[in-house]
C-alpha cells in the first residue's frame, strides 16, 4: 500500500514537473525581453525534436498556440522565423482535425515571408479538403505573394499554386482565374527560374481550373517561345506537349495550342527540337487511339497503308493523327500566320515562316483549298530582308511543290507575275508546263532585277527547274540562259554572282558542252536579241549592264559576234552616248585584250573598223574632266589592242592582208596621237606615246615609214623627253628609236641631214640628265640611233666633247661609232 502510494505521487509530481515546464515556456514566450522570447522558443523546439507521442505533441500545441500565433507579428525578425519553424512542425505532427489562423499581418523580412509560403504550402499538402473553408483566404494570399518582390517567394507561389490545383482541384476550378494574371505577370521576370515556374504553374492552372484560360494565356506563352534561355522555352513546349495529351476539352482548343509546340520543331536547340517531335508524334498516335470508331480516320488507316509516292525523302512524315489535327486546325491559323509573315519585328516573322512550313508538311494535299490566301503572303516574305524568313518560306514553297499539282499553281502564279514553281514539284506533272514556264521567266520585268534577294529567287527557281526536270531542260535551255545571265550581269552579291556561274555550267553539262564558252556560243545571240533600243542605253539601264557582262564572262565573244556587236559598240561609245557607260566600256574593252591572243579574242576582219568607229572619235580632244577620263579609257584600250597584235604579228598569226587592212586606219590615228602627246593629262601622254610606240613597233615588221611621217613624230617625242614625268620621257625615248627604225633604205641623208642633227642634238644633251639611270637608257638607245647617220653623231661628239660632264659615256659612244664606220 505505501509503495503504490509513493508511485502515486512520483506520476502527480512528474505532471506537476511538465505542467510547470509548459507554463516556464508560456511565461518566457510572453516576456517583454527579446532573449526570453527565443529561449522559450528554443524551449519549444527541443520538445518537439524528442519523440513525444501525438497526445503530448497536442496537449503542448493546446498551451502554447495562442502564444505562437502572437509571435508570429513579433517585431523580432528571429522570433517570428523561429514561430514559423515551430509550426510547422506542429503541422507535420498532427493530424489535420483542428482549425489554423492568425490575424492579417505585412511581414517585412523576405525570408520570413518565404517561409510563410512554405508553411502555407504544408498545410495545403496536410489538411487538403479540410480547407474548404478557406478557399477564398488561400487565393487572396497566393495572388499576393505571386506579387512579392524576392523572387524565391514568387517560385515558392508558383508551387504552392500547383500543389492547390491538384490536391484541391474541386475549389480550384472557381478560384483560377484569379491566378492568371498574377502568374502572367511573372512571364517577364529577370530571372529564368521564375519564367520557368510560372510557365509549369500556367500549366496546371488551365489542366486543373477553367480551361477557358487558355485564350488569355497562349498569347504571353508563345512569346516565351522567343527567349533567349532554352530552358524557358523547353518548358512552353512541354506544357503545350501536355495539354494537347491530358487537356480534358483539348479539342477544342488545338489551333491555340498547336502554335505553341510545332514551333519547337525548329528551335535552335537539339534536345528542344526532339522534345517536341516526341511529343507531336505521341500526340498524333493517341488522337488515333481516341478515334478508333471514326468511320473516315478508319478507311485512311486500312487503307492509306503506303508512304505517299512523291514525298520529300530527308523527311520522316508524320503518322496519321498529326496530319489529320493539322488539316482541322489551319483553316483556323492561316489568316493569323498570314499577318505575322509581316510583322515588324524580325524574329516573329521567322517563326511564322517555321510554322507555316511545319504545317504544310502535315497537312499535305489539304493545302490545295488553301493556296489561294498563302501565296500572296508568301509573294511578300520572299522578299524580306531576313535571309531566315526567305529560307524557310522557299523550304514551304518545296513543300508546297510537293503536294500541289503544278497545273494548279501555275495557274495562280504566273498571273501574278510574283513567285516561280519549286523543286517540290514532280517531273511528270511539271514538264508540260515547262516551255509556258521559261517564256515567262524570260521576260525582261520579271529577270531584270536589281534587289539581291529577288536576284537568289529568280536563280533558285532555276535551279529547281534544273533539278527536277534535269535533261528536259533542253526545251527551255535559250530562257534558262537568257535568265540566268541577266541575273550574272545584274548582280552586286558575290554569293549570286557564283551560283549564277555554277548554274550555267550545270546547264551547259545537260546540254553536253565541253564548257560553258560553248553555251554562250550557242545562245549568245539570242540574248542580243532582247535588246531594245541601245542608243539610249545609260549605265544603270539593265540590257546596258548584260552587254558589259558579257565582255567580262565571255573571253571570246568578239572573236565570233562582231557583226553583230560592232554596231552596238559604235553608238554607245558615240560622243552622244551615256559618258559613263563610254568610260566603263573602254575599261572593259582594255582588259578583255589583255586576256589572250588577238587573233582570237576578235575578228581581224572587222578590227580596223572598230579602232576607227569605236576607238578613233574618242581620242580627239574637248574639254571637260568627263571627256579627259573617256580620252584616257580609249587611248588605253588602244595600247592594249596594238600590244596584243604585235605580239600576235611577231608570231605570224596574222596575215599580210590583216596588215593591209589596219595600215590605212593606223595613218588616221597617229595625228591625233601626235596631238595627245601634249594632253594635260599625264596618263594621256604616256598612253599616246606608248601607242605611237607600238604602232612604229608593228609597221616596221612589213613596211617602212614616209619622210613626211617621220618628221611629223619625232620632234613631238624629243619634246617629250623633257616631260616632267619620268615613265613619259621613258616612253618618249623608246618611240623615238622606233621611228627612226623605221625608215626605209632610200631615205636621203644628205637632203634629211638637218632632221638628223637636231635628232643627235638633242637627245645627247640627256647624256648629262641628273638621274643616271636615265643616262644608262639614252646612251644605249643612241649606239641604235647611230645606225642612221653614224658619221654626222661622231662629228658631233666630237665637236662638244668638252661641254659634258658625263666624259665616260661620251668616250663610249665616240668609240661606238667608230668601230660601225670602221665596219661599214
């Protein structure tokens, strides 16, 4: 009996110990002293570590709640963390049978804040349907954290919004639209992991509320598809991927969801694009799981077994339920993605154009009824400036050409005098169209372009011709030709210019032509007889700019069309003709005879015909800095022609009856050259007498020179040698040795004695000019001037010995002659 007494009161004074413990820490959570306060929550925590049986974990909840509650509006930021922590243990512990609230507080501290959210979220996942009651409260305190300025309050709001929608989807559904602004807000938000959140958030929103949602949502969505993270934009395509496979009403909105995913299939990232092939396929195969009972989907599965017979062969083509979504939904996105083709800003242009293509590829032989409102749109795009917006509508047209009939957009397209078939198109179905198609490619408004990016379309429509019809092109090589060189000779893109080039040569190959020389051969004429009125050509005029491309891309076209290019060149290098297209002519003309042989770079027959029509009227002299640069390009193109010829005359690739021909030209233009040498002009000058050079060089092979010619040049070219420029005195003195080389056997000394004295006068006075270099050219170029009258130059050293400097180079020329009359 003592023993149970004693027992007795060891249990009444151990409740008697705990109920003092409790009331210890409800006095210490009361006090007015900071440090009483956290121990007494320190107290708290450390009971509630010890493994306690659930009654004990109440009966101390029951104590000390009133008192938690309080410290949660603690002015103390480590009290109220520390309440916070308390209860949440408290929430875990506890069964969910008791009602939890405090009074409104503004908490300052953002962590405190975030584990308020946190706690907010465990009594979510905890007391589920026992917070019915509070539905409205739960939404009016998740709107506001959404709101919250530390971002971690913000991702913990997302989730805390998710784990509502799930777990209480039955109040959910009347609260989410309250949700989907302030989620909305956040699709902006500097850091990715909140975008990331809310877009998952806005997920689970629309799965779990009111779908209806989805017309305010799809818009910020798709504009999240432009982010410059990969993540952000993984998670749009994963949501999007979602609804189309869990949505319960997804049927009814697949052309807002659709966007959303398809424009995955070309993201710039791998892992982005095959998440969504993944999830477009899976979401195809489960359309075809649902309709299994459909009576049309039925007979395509029985009985369109087989891959379509002209189809893309890079392409995996898409099964049966994603072409059959696409085909319902486009009707629908057409006019849409027909208006982004033009938006103003770039990267929402490309996307419409990915898009466009993507559902082109779906929707196969459907696009038939919408062609009509695509081309127009599409007319446009080829024209942007983005060259990403053009590759993929030229990838949409390919695809187009694929699944449309040629007979049918042709029909659409040629009127519009816009676009050009693709390379989509089968060979079967495109040949009949193809004279039509060439005739109206060949026209002069639709190949004669400027704009670079039309220039790519004109040539890639080409290419595709070539490439489906390949040897067929035959029928249509002169128009392939034509066009392709129109956009040769137009062009200022290097990228057009080359294609242009591998274009021609693929087309003289289908034509089997050793080379492409062939090819101009062949077709040559018939692009010179697209040509209209060519006295009124100006440089900038576009048949202008095909007749100079062909001087510089075909090396002989001279050689076999002068007959019909002598009467082109003579009226746009008359006087009356464009001044700068003159000046770019004789340019080109210069470097055309500098490429090779002239006997077979031009016509021989019509060659003194074209210095005298072409090059002569150009030489004589008027003023103006214009007609100064047009005298320079003629008299240039002059000494390249004469210094091919007498190459070619050396080599005896030219006839005495060429000579004949040209001689009588030749006696027309050294009067004007003799005229030039005096040109203000320096160029001018060295040019002219470089010309009368070569002409001496040329007429002394076959003839010699009259006394009167003779007297008429070299005092202009001793004049020379006084030239303030050193290549003109250089160039004077060569063409005053050649002149005199050039005289015949007959000519009389004794009577010309006096031309000579002023010859040998003059020019040894350079035996003393201050650049010995030049000393070193006079001396040898007078031991060959000696051959004319050896005599008189010795008698004249001889005599003015003594008035020169240079004694050694006079002793040496003495000598010189000496030893020829001793030979003579």
């Amino acid at each position: 009996m003592a023993i149970i007494t004693l027992t007795y009161e060891i249990i009444i004074m151990s409740v008697e110990t705990v109920n003092n413990e409790f009331t210890r820490i409800c006095v210490m959570l009361q006090s007015e002293v900071k440090k009483r306060r956290i121990q007494g929550l320190k107290e708290i925590f450390k009971l509630l570590e010890l493994e306690q049986s659930e009654k004990q974990i109440l009966k101390l909840w029951n104590i000390v709640n009133k008192y938690l509650l309080r410290i949660l509006n603690d002015f103390v930021e480590e009290c109220r963390d520390r309440a916070l922590e308390i209860m949440k243990l408290f929430i875990v512990n506890l069964i969910p049978d008791d009602k939890l609230g405090s009074s409104e507080q503004i908490e300052t501290s953002e962590e405190v804040r975030l584990k308020c959210v946190i706690l907010l979220k465990i009594i979510i996942l905890k007391y589920d349907n026992l917070l019915a009651l509070y539905i409205a409260d739960l939404t009016k305190i998740l709107v506001q954290t959404l709101a919250d300025n530390y971002p971690l309050v913000k991702k913990e709001s997302c989730d805390c919004i998710s784990e509502f929608a799930k777990n209480l989807s039955r109040y959910f559904y009347t609260q989410s639209q309250n949700f989907v602004k302030p989620i909305l807000s956040n699709f902006k938000h500097q850091h990715y992991k909140i975008r990331i959140a809310s877009i998952k958030t806005i997920g689970d929103l629309i799965q779990y509320g009111n779908s209806k949602s989805i017309e305010e949502v799809t818009t910020p969505m798709a504009e999240r598809l432009f982010d410059q993270n990969g993540l952000v934009r993984k998670a749009v395509i994963e949501v999007a991927g979602f609804w189309l496979l869990n949505l319960k009403d997804r049927y009814n909105w697949w052309h807002k969801i659709l966007p959303l995913l398809l424009t995955g299939l070309h993201d710039e990232l791998e892992e982005i694009r095959q998440k969504a092939t993944d999830l477009w396929d899976a979401v195809g195969k489960l359309y075809i799981e649902e309709n299994q009972n459909d009576e049309k989907l039925k007979n395509k599965l029985d009985f369109l077994t087989e891959d379509h017979r002209h189809y893309p062969n890079y392409l995996t083509r898409p099964n049966l339920g994603c072409r059959t979504i696409a085909q319902q939904c486009f009707s629908k996105l057409i006019n849409g993605i027909s208006l982004e083709l033009g938006d103003w800003i770039a990267d929402i242009r490309v996307r419409s154009a990915q898009l466009l293509c993507v559902f082109i590829l779906n929707i196969e032989e459907d696009v038939i009824q919408h062609i009509g409102k695509l081309l127009p749109p599409m007319y446009r795009a080829c024209n942007d400036d983005d060259n990403r917006v053009v590759e993929n509508i030229e990838r949409t047209a390919e695809y187009i050409g694929y699944f449309v009939p040629p007979k049918i957009y042709c029909h659409l397209i040629i009127p519009t005098l816009e676009d050009t078939p693709s390379v989509g198109s089968e060979h079967c179905t495109l040949l009949p169209l193809l004279e039509d198609i060439g005739k109206f490619l060949q026209q002069p408004h639709i190949r004669q372009s400027k704009k670079g990016a039309y220039q790519k379309q004109i040539l890639s429509c080409c290419s595709s011709i070539i490439a489906v019809c390949k040897e067929d092109c035959k029928l249509i090589s002169k128009e392939l030709f034509v066009i392709i060189f129109t956009v040769l000779s137009m062009t200022q893109e290097n990228s057009v210019n080359l294609k242009a080039q591998e274009l021609l040569n693929i087309l003289a190959n289908i034509n089997s032509f050793d080379n492409v020389e062939e090819l101009y051969y062949k077709y040559i004429e018939q692009l010179f007889s697209t040509f209209s009125d060519y006295k009124s050509w100006s440089i900038h005029d576009p048949e202008a700019q095909i007749f100079c491309a062909c001087l510089v891309y075909i090396k002989q076209i001279l050689a076999y069309n002068m007959d019909i290019i002598l009467p082109i060149l003579k009226e746009i290098t008359a006087n009356k003709a464009d001044p700068e297209l003159r000046l770019k002519l004789f340019i080109l003309l210069s470097e055309y005879f500098d490429r090779g042989s002239v006997s077979k770079i031009i016509d021989l027959k019509f060659s003194n015909q074209f210095l005298e029509d072409c090059i002569f009227p150009q030489l004589i002299w008027s003023a103006g800095r214009t007609a100064e640069a047009i005298r320079t390009a003629a008299v240039s193109c002059l000494c390249s022609f004469l210094n091919k010829y007498e190459k070619d005359f050396i080599m005896k690739k030219i006839t005495n009856d060429d000579e004949e021909n040209i001689c009588s030209t030749f006696d027309k233009i050294i009067p004007v050259l003799i005229s030039l040498a005096d040109d203000n002009s320096r160029k001018n000058r060295f040019y002219s007498l470089q010309a009368i050079y070569l002409i001496m060089c040329i007429r002394k092979e076959f003839d010699y020179l009259g006394e009167v010619c003779i007297h008429k040049i070299y005092p202009v070219l001793l004049k020379r040698l006084d030239d303030g420029c050193d290549d003109v005195r250089l160039i004077a003195l060569e063409a005053l040795t050649e002149v005199w080389s050039a005289i015949s056997k007959d000519y009389d000394l004794q009577f010309n004695k006096g031309h000579v004295d002023i010859l040998y006068t003059t020019v040894i006075i350079y035996l003393d000019d201050p650049e010995e270099e030049f000393q070193n050219i006079v001396l040898g170029k007078l031991k060959e001037l000696a051959k004319v009258h050896p005599e008189l130059l010795h008698q004249k050293l001889q005599k003015c010995k003594t008035n020169f400097r240079n004694q050694k180079d006079i002793d040496i020329l003495i000598e010189h002659c000496q030893s020829f009359l001793i030979n003579k």
